[in-house]
C-alpha cells in the first residue's frame, strides 16, 4: 500500500513537471527565445553558486555529523602511520578541493552570459600549464615519498620475538591456529582436511611440530604490545581478514599463504573504556566478497595481557590429542611435556 | 552568420521523404537496413544509446532494490516477494538475490552502459561526423559490432531470468569462488552466462574499436591533420586503443575460467576444500585471474572516462564561446593517461600478498596519473575563465563533470597510496571514489553528450526545464548519496555488505543508510524523467530549424539538419583550422571549414 502511494506520488509530481516544462518551452517561443534563454541562464548560474556555498556548508556539516563514528584512534601501531598518511593526503588534498570547486563555480557564475562581455581568446599559456604540472607532481612526490616509507615499514619482515597465529577463512567463518609452545606451526595438506577425524586444518601428524598446535574457530586471543604475525590461509575461496581497529587487512587466498603483522596497543578492556562502550570487541571481518554469507563472516579479537593470555591458552588442548586420543597423555596420564588437560578444547 | 557554407537550406524536411533526396548512388533502403541491420554509424550509434539506456534503466533499478536492503535491512517489503518470489522471501532480500543484484548492476553499468552505451553511441555518431566521413571504414564491422553487443545483452538478460539466478560474485567475478559450482547458486548456470556473453561482449568491443582507430586514421577529409581532431575525436581515440589492446586480455582471463569450470583444468584453482568436498586442484593460482582482470579492469576505468572528457572539452568550449584552454596539453594528457592506466593495474591488488616493492612502484605510477588529471582539471577551469558562458542543459553536465571528476579524482589518491588503501580496500570509501568518478562523472559526460548532440541525432530538442530539473536533482543528489558514504569506508565498513545489524563496530551508520537509499530513489526516478523527456522528444520535440544550433566550429553542424546516410550533400567539406576558433578576432566563432584570413592573428 505503502509503495503503491509513493509511486502514486511520483507519478504525480512528474506529469505535473512535465506539464510545467512542456509549458514554459511555449512560453519562451512565445516571449522570445533569446529573452527567455538569457533568464534561464541567470538562474543557473546563481543556482551554481549557490551550490557551492551550500555545498561547503554541507560538508562542514556532514563532518561534524559523522566524524565521530569512523573507529576513533588506531589500535595497532601499523594503524597509527596509516591514519597518518591518511591525514597528510586528507591535508593536502582537501586545499586542491577547495581551491578547485570554489574556482570552478565560481568562474561559472563570474562568467555567465552577459550582453557586456566578450570572451577572451586565450588559447594556451606554457608558463601557466609548465606551473600546473610541476606544482601537482612536487605535492604528489611528497606524498608518494611519505606513502612508500610507510609502506615498506608496515609490509617489512615481522620482529623476530614474534608471536605467530595461522589464519584461515572458509565459507563462512574463521578459523585460528596457535603454534604451541615450539613456536612452529607445523605442516599441513589440504587433502588431510578431515573435520569429522579431528583434522579441520589438514595437520601432518607425522611433523612432530603439530603435537602441540592449537586449533580453533571464531575467536582469537592476541598479547598487547606483543607484535603479531599472522599467516593467512583460505580453505575454499578467496577471503580477505580486514582488521579496522587496528587498520590492517590482507586476502586470505587458497594455494598462496600471506602473511601480515602488526602489534595491538591496547586491550579489549581499555579500549571499552577509551571508547566508553561496555560492548567494544575487535571484530574481524571479511572484506573481499566469497559468497552469500560474505557479510556475516566475523571473528572477535581478544587482546589482553601476557598473563591473561597465559591463562587462557592454558585450558586448550593441543588438536593432536583430539585427533589421536590414544594419544592424549591426560586420558592415559602418563608423563609428557604437555600438563594434564581437563578442559575439552573448542575455542568458543 | 557565417557557417552556411556548406549547408543547404532547403534539406531541412521531413523524416520521411529524406532519402529520395540522397542521389548518391545509395541503395533502397528498406525498414530493415535502415532501422535494424543499419550501416549508417548515426543509426548504429542511436542503437547502441537506446540499448545503453534500456540497460541503465534496469542497472540502475537493481541499485534501488538493494539501496532497498542497505537501508531497512530490517523492513519487509512484500511487493518484492510479488514480482521476485523466492528471492525475496517474506518480502525481504535475500544473500544470493543481494549479490546477484550487485553483480549484475556492476557489470551492466560498467560494461553494457558506460563502455557500449557511452563510447558506442559517441564514437559511432561523431567520428566521421566530426573528422568528415562518409561513414566508418568498415560500415559492416560497425554493423556487427552492434549486433554482437546486442547477443551479448541477451546472454545477460537470460542469466536474471534462470533458476539459480545470475551470476553473484561481484563484477569482477574472481575465482575461485567464481570457479565453483559449489559455492553458491549464483556460481552455476549464471556465472557460465555471464562469461559468455562477456565473450561476446569483447568481440563486439574490439570490431568496434579497430574501426574507430582505423577510420581516424585513414578518413580524415582534406585539412583534417591530426592535430586539427576535435579533442572529442582524440578521447574515442585514445578509448579505442585502449580497448583494443587491453580487452583481449580479458578474453584470456574469461576462457580460462570457463575452461577451470568445465574442463577441470586448474589456472586458478589450488588447495581447495569446499563444502566439505576435497577437489584435485593443485598448482593454480587464484591470482593470477586478478593480473588478468585488471590489466583490462583499469584501462576500463579510462575506456569510460575518457569520451566523457572529451566530449566535456567540447562542450565547455562551445558553451563559453572561448577556445579549450592548452589544446596540447589536453591532447599530451589524454595520452599519459592512456599510457599509464596499462602500468598502474596491480593498484588494485595491494592487499593480495603483492611483493611489497612491486605494490611501491604501482604506488609510484598510479600518482603519477593525477598530473595529466590536474592538467585537465585546471585546463578546463581556465577554459571557462573569462568566457561567457551558456548554461545549457549540456553545459551544466560539463560543469558538474569537473566538479565530480575533482572530487572523485582526489579520493583516487587515497586509494593509489598503498599504506593507506590497505586500511581502505575494499570498504565503502572505494565504492564511493569509484561511483563518483567513474560512475556519474562519466554519466554526467554522457548526459552532457547526448543533450548536446540530440539535435543532430533526431532534429529536435530535448526539452531543456526538464534537462535543468534532471541536472540539479541529479548533482545534488550524487553528492548526497557519495559524500557521506567515504565516512562509511573510513569507518572500515566492508563492501558488499547487505546487513551490518550483526556488528558492532558497523552499526552505526543507520541513519545515513536511510537517507541515502531515499535520495537514490528519487535520483533514479529523475534518470526515469529523463529516459521520458529523451524518448518523447524524438518523436515531439521542439525541432531544430539551424543547422548550427550551439554556434559550434565543428563539422557535424555542416551537415543538414537530419544527415542521410553519407552525412554532406555533395562533397565533403574541407577544413581549414583547428576546431576552436571561438571569441577569435571579435568573431564569436569560427567554422573549421573557413580559410584562414589574410589578416586573421595567430594562435
């Protein structure tokens, strides 16, 4: 009913358009095309400077109303070079904006048909053109010389102290991988993927780097101030692990692994109080589109303390055990390096 | 009034006894060669127009049913269960239907629109028009390269109406998820189509762009030296080269995909688990698909933009009755730019695992692009300084071109610098640079385009109150609905995201979603009023009663009223000057095919 009255309304104020438009095309045949074409003509060109300064206003407004929702300061050390590049070009290209629009509106009003005026035969300048290209690629230089420094600091190789998380993404959800206590991931195969054996990553069991690999979905602890390194892996199809708190973001690509890293400045429980929202968690989205559930493919990202950490990663098992049980020195409790575990890993 | 020269006066007559008139030598025409398989590049161009505005009417009505989504995610709207059935259950969008939506609005507007649509119907209508041709090099290819466009629209057209629903995986359709029957409906039948008839589309493309470039350089009338082209010529020229050696790389990247899909090879398939379901693959490399998108993807970009800045030089010139404003200097950027847009495509690809030096030179490159785009900018600015200006409805759209091309021009630079596209990728801020950019500005050249050269087309206006209301509604509510949407993407919100309820850094832009999803309507609505204005004044427009309606220099305005096939009546004018001789020596325009004076001042 609803969609049925504004199509009505549409429907109306076009005729209703059309029969004005229709309308004062007679009217002007009739007074005078000449006559009428210069009227229409000052209306339009005080409609254009009028666009621009409302224009200007209402991106003054459209700031004041929206910058406070775009994530506040970076939580990664990475994101705070990223917001700084951000804000030089904002900087630096805000000012080319201004002087842009406003000369371009402005010389269309200045310059509007008028029975005074001549136009000026001014076909070309070398010295005025030689001065606009130089000046943008100087601005351009700069901005390339900052972007490149950052760029390389940001992709460069990650600290050696390190810790490092497996990343991967399927349709549609997250799943993580804890290196264990040798701090080496150990091998996998695709072709090993096996959910239902207790194998969702396709681990080699045979590397004995596996043994003590934790595995787990949707959520992932991280150490603050710890630098991370993430290695990143896709099951089926390309997803990408956007990470806008802390302003990073790489695909997640099936065949290829990639990596990025990046060190958290503040825990989940600071950032609940920097941002005053009892509710703040790191979330962890998909960015590039792998199917129908795109826009539901989230992780959380838990940063807390070392210790916090400790603690927590101390309840989970290794995925070995799951997989083997016969294994599992807490079910047969015998001596091995691992403790004894009674918590039944899962990660949820 | 001195362009008269060549025109006949007495040509101006009725639609339908125009062609007893052309005595030379051309066959009878029936209603069949004359409307539908037609050789005439006026008759062709006006097909590829209406085709690209049947097109953008159903591309932009996609837009409006999923800005429907974006802003009240949470609403049902039964009268889409209506006409789309289980595609909107309850009323409400679903995932498959979103992305298909989005797919197809994607690569109907890039490719139907705003590549056939825009530089087919220009370069088809102006090209021998304005270099003073009797018609393409090759009517016959011209012919084709219609008709293969046309298959191609059927091929797409069906996809929407099967089963499993169009193809859904974005408009550059990235395996391996497009690569997998598994991974979703849209990923079956659609997506098979959707290469097809992009195949198809790539043929039509290139039979057109080796006829552009050919009859550029061969059928040039006596005088026309290159550098006396209008710089509309030179843009479709440039476009043409572009297509042309970018478009088969496309085709390769198609073809692969379709054979990774049917004939189990493995270009881009590696590693994969789906479903549950361990596949064979191994040794392909999903992005490589992506080297291959781009490096047409990007010279895409331009493929649009470019006629639209050509057409927009035009226009400028002629509407403030000054000549364009560093002749060589706008033709020398056109040029970089046509270089650079083949060496900055892996800018899209910054966060794929990219060698970080490479991605730093693509960082270099893709900068670089922005100089020739301030030439541009600056040039057209100073085009208008000191001119006297006429606001038609085409100069309007020129205006609000530049206006856009600078805003969506500097968000480029955002993007093109890697350390910041990496917080950017992919989120609403490239939705918004790319629409405002590529989207309306080239639209909006278009418009200019068609408002401009409508009289020539159909000898007859377009009513001009509503090309104003269209312009303004038009240009306010573009702004509207982009402007804001960047702090969307500064936000880091994810593209393609038909509902952010489930997140709570996302969920704060309801407000915004609302009103932009408002103002799209009523801007699709004002598109609508003008498809209206467009198709009834064909038929009841006011009628063009000079052959020179704009006081343009050009050739096109030489010719009678309503051109038959062939264009002049007897013989082909010659030119004798650049085409922007306007305000020169208090003459307020030039016509190029008068002889330099005796004592007429150099430029």
């Amino acid at each position: 009913m609803q969609t049925l009255f504004i199509v009505a309304i549409l429907a109306l104020g076009f005729l209703i358009t059309f029969q004005i438009a229709k309308a004062s095309e007679y009217v002007a045949v009739l007074r005078g095309e000449e006559r009428a074409r210069k009227q229409t003509n000052r209306i339009n060109g005080f409609l254009l400077l009028a666009f621009l300064i409302i224009g200007l206003i209402g991106v003054y407004y459209c700031n004041q109303k929206l910058k406070g929702k775009i994530l506040g300061a970076p939580a990664s050390d990475h994101g705070i070079l990223v917001d700084r590049m951000l804000y030089i070009t904002l900087a630096l290209t805000f000012i080319v904006f201004l002087i842009t629009q406003i000369a371009l509106f402005w010389f269309s009003y200045k310059y509007q048909e008028s029975d005074k005026r001549k136009a000026y035969y001014y076909p070309h300048n070398n010295k005025l053109e030689m001065i606009w290209t130089v000046i943008p690629a100087i601005a351009l230089t700069i901005l390339v010389g900052f972007g490149i420094f950052y760029w390389f600091k940001i992709t460069g190789d990650a600290p050696k102290d390190s810790m490092v998380v497996e990343v991967v993404g399927k349709q549609f959800g997250w799943e993580f991988r804890y290196p264990g206590k040798d701090g080496i991931l150990g091998k996998k195969y695709f072709k090993n993927v096996d959910p239902a054996g207790g194998n969702p990553a396709g681990q080699l069991w045979d590397d004995p780097a596996n043994h003590d690999d934790i595995f787990m979905e949707q959520e992932m602890h991280l150490v603050v101030n710890k630098p991370v390194k993430l290695v990143i892996g896709a099951k089926d199809v390309i997803h990408d692990v956007g990470l806008a708190h802390f302003r990073m973001k790489m695909d997640a690509v099936p065949g290829t692994p990639t990596t990025m890293w990046f060190t958290p400045l503040y825990t989940t429980k600071e950032m609940k109080e920097k941002t005053g929202n009892p509710d703040f968690v790191y979330e962890l989205s998909c960015d590039q589109m792998c199917g129908k559930g795109h826009y539901s493919m989230r992780g959380v990202i838990v940063v807390e303390t070392q210790a916090e950490f400790d603690a927590w990663m101390a309840g989970k098992k290794p995925q070995y055990y799951t997989a083997n049980p016969d294994k599992d020195p807490s079910a047969k409790k015998d001596t091995m390096a691992t403790k004894p575990l009674a918590v039944v890993a899962g990660g949820k | 009034m001195s362009e008269a020269l060549h025109v006949h006066p007495e040509v101006i007559t009725t639609h339908e006894v125009h062609h007893d008139e052309h005595g030379h030598g051309h066959h009878q025409e029936t209603f069949i060669s004359k409307y539908v398989f037609s050789m005439d590049h006026k008759t062709i161009g006006k097909q590829f127009l209406i085709t690209g505005i049947i097109w953008a009417v159903i591309g932009g009505l996609f837009s409006v049913l999923f800005r429907l989504q974006l802003g009240y995610p949470d609403q049902s709207f039964p009268i889409l269960e209506t006409f789309f059935g289980h595609w909107a259950k309850g009323g409400q969008i679903q995932p498959e239907f979103y992305y298909g939506l989005v797919t197809m609005h994607g690569t109907v507007l890039v490719f139907f629109v705003l590549t056939a649509g825009l530089s087919g119907t220009f370069a088809n209508l102006l090209i021998p028009l304005q270099i003073g041709a009797r018609d393409m090099a090759s009517p016959f290819l011209n012919m084709l390269s219609y008709w293969f466009f046309f298959l191609a629209s059927i091929v797409m057209l069906s996809s929407i109406f099967i089963h499993t629903g169009p193809a859904s995986g974005g408009w550059t359709m990235y395996p391996p998820l497009s690569a997998l029957r598994q991974a979703g409906e849209g990923q079956r039948l659609g997506t098979d189509l959707w290469l097809i008839s992009m195949a198809l589309f790539i043929v039509s493309s290139l039979l057109g762009g080796l006829n552009y470039i050919s009859t550029i350089l061969n059928l040039r009338t006596k005088g026309m030296s290159m550098t006396r082209m209008p710089l509309t010529i030179w843009a479709m020229f440039f476009t043409a080269v572009l297509g042309v050696l970018s478009f088969p790389v496309l085709l390769s990247g198609a073809i692969l995909l379709l054979f990774d899909r049917n004939l189990g090879t493995s270009f881009y398939l590696s590693d994969i688990v789906i479903n549950g379901e361990i596949l064979p693959n191994e040794g392909g490399s999903a992005i490589l698909y992506q080297h291959l998108f781009w490096f047409l993807g990007h010279p895409e970009v331009y493929i649009i933009l470019l006629p639209a800045m050509g057409m927009v030089s035009e226009i400028l010139s002629v509407n403030s009755r000054k000549p364009i404003f560093g002749y060589m200097a706008m033709l020398g950027s056109l040029f970089a730019i046509a270089i650079l847009a083949f060496l900055v495509w892996a800018h899209h690809m910054f966060v794929t695992g990219l060698n970080p030096f490479l991605g730093s030179v693509f960082v270099l490159l893709t900068l670089l692009i922005a100089v020739p785009s301030a030439i541009k900018v600056f040039n057209w600015l100073t085009t208008l300084w000191r001119g006297n200006i006429r606001f038609a409805p085409s100069t309007l759209f020129a205006i609000g071109f530049v206006s856009l091309f600078i805003s969506g021009g500097l968000t480029g630079i955002f993007l093109g610098n890697s350390t910041i596209d990496i917080h950017l990728h992919d989120t609403m801020f490239v939705v918004a640079h790319f629409h405002i950019v590529m989207g309306v500005a080239s639209f909006f050249g278009m418009f200019a385009g068609v408002y401009h050269w409508f009289p020539k087309m159909f000898g007859r206006y377009l009513n001009s109150t509503l090309g104003y209301i269209h312009f303004w509604v038009t240009m306010v509510g573009a702004y509207l609905i982009f402007w804001p949407m960047h702090y969307q993407g500064l936000a880091g919100i994810p593209r393609r995201y038909l509902d952010k309820r489930g997140w709570s850094s996302f969920n704060n832009f309801t407000e915004l979603d609302k009103m932009i999803t408002i103002v799209s309507i009523i801007v699709f609505a004002v598109q609508l009023m003008f498809v209206f204005n467009f198709f009834y004044s064909i038929f009841k427009g006011r009628k063009v009663t000079t052959p020179n309606p704009w006081g343009a220099n050009t050739l096109e305005w030489t010719t009678p009223i309503r051109p038959g096939h062939g264009n002049w009546e007897g013989e082909i004018p010659e030119v004798h000057r650049w085409p922007y001789d306007y305000a020169k020596d208090g003459r307020d325009f030039i016509p190029q095919t008068e002889p330099v004076g005796e004592h007429e001042s150099k430029h």
